[in-house]
C-alpha cells in the first residue's frame, strides 16, 4: 500500500500499541515507523499498551484493580522501558522524531 499512498499523497494514521514495535514477529519496528513518518504522509499514534480486551478484564478483575489495569494501559508512568512507557510523548520523540501527536 505504501506505493500507493505516496503515488496518490494520501495521509494515514496509524495506531500502534508500543509493547509490540519491534518485539512482535507481525509488527513493525521502529525504523520502519521511522521511515513511513518521514515521508510525511504517516502520522503514528498511540494505542493502549499491549491491545488488551477491556471488557474481559473488567469482569476478571476487581473494580479497584481494573482501575489501576486502565491507568497502567492509557497514562504515563514515566519511563521509557518496556513497561514504563513508550507512550510518554518525549519517548515517542526519542524514537521518531516528534511527539504522538505531531
């Protein structure tokens, strides 16, 4: 699709969940979100963590703990690790370039 979208200019967002660029045999890596966001036609946007099923651990999970499970899948605890954030704007920066949103 790549061709396509240059050949045509078409702008795309594409929303990834940071636990699998570059450690998922299916996913991208970070170069290669780097170099479709270079092209000024692919915007990269956060999704939650790791894509879980929200309604399945709503009902797994206590009301105080699911609360917690959601923090953890759509804030910034502060790091950049695996685990620790990859959805902290200045990480998105450090690995492509820009924040989320930019």
């Amino acid at each position: 699709m790549k061709p396509l979208i240059e050949r045509e200019r078409i702008p795309v967002t594409l929303f990834s969940y940071p636990s699998a660029i570059s450690n998922a045999s299916y996913a991208m890596t970070w170069e290669q979100l780097a170099a479709l966001k270079a092209t000024g036609l692919f915007s990269i946007e956060s999704h939650s963590y790791w894509h879980p099923n929200f309604r399945k651990e709503e009902r797994r999970l206590s009301a105080d703990t699911y609360r917690k499970f959601v923090e953890l899948q759509m804030t910034n605890p502060g790091r950049c690790s695996y685990g620790g954030w990859i959805r902290q704007p200045t990480c998105w920066r450090g690995r492509l370039g820009s924040t989320m949103m930019s």
